[in-house]
C-alpha cells in the first residue's frame, strides 16, 4: 500500500509541484495551505510522513511541529522554507524535524530524502530554543546551504568534526555554531590557535602541568582541556601540532584521558574536540609531520568551508551584515551602488570573507558618502600577487610579492590588535619547512645531497630537521 505523504505549504504552485512529483513517485499526497488543515489530517491519524513550509498565514510550521511530535512521535517531519539562514536549518533540527529543505530545492533530492525517512524515521529529541541571537553564519548560496545542513545535524551529536578551509572562511565561525547550538551550549568554548604557541609550550597550554614540571614552572598550570571540560575544545591550525603533542591528543581521544606535564595520575576528560586547517594534511603526513592515526581519529566528519570566489553570490547579504556592524559600532549608514557590488564580485578574495570584512570597514570609516561608489572601491582593492615563478626568470619578485600578500592578509586578519610576538620565527619556519621537505624528498632522504641543494652545512640541515621535527623518509619521490 502506498504511504501518504501531507504537504502543507500557503502557494498553490508548490503543492500542485509536490503533488505532481512524490504522485509520480509512487505516493499517495494529500495537499492543504494551512497548519490548521495540517493539524486535522494529523489528528485524524492520516499522512505516513508531512512535508511543511515554515511560513503558514495561521501558524508558524515550526510552532506546529513539536505537537505533532508529541502526538506522534514516529511520524517523520521535512521542514522548507525559502528563509534559507542557518538558524532556519538548526531550529528545524531542535524541533525534531527529520530534514530540512532550502528552497528551491531539487524535486529528485526531495523525493530521495522522503524515501529516506520512510525507511528509517529518526525523531530527534528537542533541546531549549535559541532566541534571537545574531547569526553567526551569513550567505544564502547553496554551498552555504550544505554546510547549514551540515551543521543542524552534528549540533545534537558529540562526534569529531575536521574543518577544512582556506584561511578567511570562518572556521572558527563555524565551530562557535556547533557549539552554541549544540548539547553542550551551556559549557565553555575554548579556543586554540596551534600556529601561535610555541612548539615547546603546546603540551603545557593543552594539558596543564604541575609545580616544577619545566624551569619557570613555578605553580601548577591548568591546560586548555580542563578548561573546556564539560563544552567544547576548537583545535584551530591542527596542522601545526608538533609531533609530541600529536602522540598525546590520539591518546585523549583513544582513551578519553591525559596526564598533565610532569603529573602521573590519568585524567578522564568530556570534552568535544572540533579541528581546523587550512593545511592538506594528507600531505603532511607524507612528509612525516602528522600522525595519520590522528588524521582519521580527527577527521570524522569532514566539513569543507567554501572559499568566498566560489560563493560570491553571497557578497551582498555579507556586505549588508558589516555595514551594519559598521553601523552598531557608531558609524553612519551606508551603502554600496550596484556597479561596486559587481567589482566585489569580479575581486579574487585571497583573504576571503575576512578580507570582505576589513575592506567594508575601511570603506565605512573612509568614504564621507551615503553611497559607496565602485571607483572607491577599485581604489581600496589591490591587485592580487602574482603566484611564485608564474613567469619564466621571475620567481624571486614573484615570491617576494606572494610573501608581502601573506603577511598583509595575516596582519589585516588581527584586526586592530598586533599578532603575538615572534612573527620572524613563524614566518620563516612557513618557508623553511616545505623547504627543506621538498629537498629531501627531491633526494629521496639524503641529507648529503639535500645540505648541497639547499647550501648548507649538513650539520646546520641536520640541527633544522631535529627543530622543525621533520621526519626524513628514504626512497620518497617527488611527482
């Protein structure tokens, strides 16, 4: 017997849509353009599945869903709604629908996920409402939407989550939303930057140490992991981890508990652990400086963060939100013209969503104007750098040009602060790492061959592969 599938949307074109397609599918489907008339067919027992808008001209589908949840808990739910924001995907996972569908969604999906949630209808428990609070995610595209998706449905999970991402995107955006809509919205968020500590400290700032543990450790020392006990701990730049401290991340997630620096006792912890890198890790563990039992503990739920240039039909809702960032910060309101929005468009974003940012505040704080004009806007944006040894004899201008870009980016992306002291180090370790990996690798691990390469002393190669914690692997290839 075919199941009956209730759709409940106010436009007539879209149920005779639905109608349409789920009858070809096989389904029988009942129709009706209000949540009362929803409710009755509900009530009375009929529907093997609903299908509802949010936006109802009597109620809303979300004030609908957890009475019919209550009154029947197994019937599966599918939420759409052309509000396509990210707290739009979460509430429709908080008030137990089974999925959620921006429009305009594609009628082949729709009809696979309701064969879904036939099969295996999974109510999901509801958690505390949101309120209001400002959204943390902004973009309307459907890479965007995925990623809503994505996270609506990890929210009420305790699973590791590996974000991927160019820097800019907002990957610590992202794992502030898992976390504030999460189970465990109610402990503590606690962020950590890998490329900011020093490689001897790392151990230290994640698992504490005791009295005595390390000259100048002259107290005990509490670690970033008993900090977000009972919450969430976000990993930020995973692939900078030193070695040592890799081995003892595996354990906690292995084992679910650590030892301080110096200390003997094992500690349980219960913290959710969220990664992020803008780094191919897989590379990196072909060069020996990442463990690839962690590279699967971490990456259980891989989330890839979509750089701006592939959704810049999102420049304008991103756009309209720093203004009006701008704008609480004391700035008058402003706008951008039609012809500045295409240039945004057209623009390259090296920087991402965080070069989108400073450049609007730059505008908001510079142009006297209401309307912010294309040609301020052209005068604001510079001219990517060429890529390193993208013409034929200019490798050297070219390198410098694509060092200059990336510190540019990484001081515009501290916003008003300086970054933490020791950018020489940091910067040249950037360089020198690969460096000196890809030499080995070229000489298939001769540190003989690669000290001549490079115009080192073998002595000095061997002191920077024990410093940067390479691992030379014999017979490597390059491609």
């Amino acid at each position: 017997m075919a199941a009956t599938i209730l759709v409940c949307d106010d436009d007539s074109a879209i149920r005779t849509v639905l109608n349409q397609a789920l009858g070809r599918a096989g389904y029988d489907v009942r129709t009706t353009g209000t949540a009362a008339g929803l409710w009755r067919m509900v009530s009375a027992g009929e529907g093997s599945l609903v299908i509802t808008d949010v936006v109802l001209p009597d109620e809303s589908g979300f004030d609908l869903i957890p009475r019919i949840k209550r009154m029947r808990p197994d019937l599966p739910i599918l939420v759409m709604s052309a509000q396509n924001t990210l707290l739009t995907a979460i509430t429709a996972a908080e008030r137990g629908a089974f999925e959620y569908l921006p429009k305009p969604f594609d009628l082949k999906e729709l009809t696979s996920v309701v064969a879904r949630a036939l099969v295996s209808p999974q109510a999901r428990p509801g958690v505390a409402e949101t309120g209001e609070e400002k959204l943390p995610l902004i973009g309307r595209s459907p890479a965007m939407q995925e990623i809503y998706r994505v996270i609506a449905r990890l929210t009420q999970t305790d699973l590791t989550v590996m974000i991927m991402g160019e820097s800019g995107t907002g990957k610590e955006l992202v794992a502030r939303a898992l976390h504030d809509y999460g189970k465990r919205r109610h402990g503590s968020f606690v962020a950590v930057n890998m490329a900011a500590i020093p490689k001897e400290l790392v151990e230290s700032e994640l698992f504490g140490h005791e009295r005595g543990a390390f000259t100048g450790a002259t107290n005990r020392g509490i670690g970033r992991f008993e900090q977000a006990e009972g919450g969430t701990l976000f990993l930020d730049e995973i692939g900078d981890m030193p070695l040592e401290a890799q081995t003892r991340l595996l354990r906690v997630l292995q084992q679910g508990e650590y030892t301080t620096v110096g200390g003997r006792t094992a500690i349980k912890t219960d913290v959710r652990i969220i990664a992020a890198t803008n780094k191919d890790l897989r590379q990196l563990i072909s060069q020996g400086l990442f463990r690839e039992d962690l590279y699967y503990r971490l990456n259980v739920v891989p989330l890839r963060l979509p750089p701006l240039r592939e959704r810049v039909e999102d420049i304008p809702d991103l756009v309209r939100h720093f203004l009006r960032k701008a704008e609480d910060e004391g700035l008058p309101h402003k706008t951008l013209d039609n012809e500045a929005l295409d240039l945004l468009r057209r623009h390259r974003w090296p920087g991402n969503v965080r070069e989108l940012e400073n450049l609007i505040r730059r505008l908001a704080v510079l142009q006297s104007g209401d309307v912010i004009s294309a040609a301020a806007v052209s005068a604001e944006l510079k001219e990517p750098a060429r890529t390193f040894a993208a013409d034929e004899g200019e490798g050297p201008q070219s390198l410098a040009a694509s060092v200059e870009q990336y510190l540019t980016q990484y001081f515009l992306a501290q916003g008003d602060k300086l970054p933490p002291a020791g950018v020489y180090d940091r910067v040249v370790q950037e360089v020198e790492r690969p460096l000196i990996s890809i030499c080995l690798a070229a000489t298939r691990g001769n540190q003989i061959r690669a000290a001549q390469l490079l115009g080192l002393n073998r002595n000095t190669l061997r002191k920077k592969i024990r410093d940067l914690g390479l691992e030379v692997i014999r017979g490597l290839r390059t491609e």
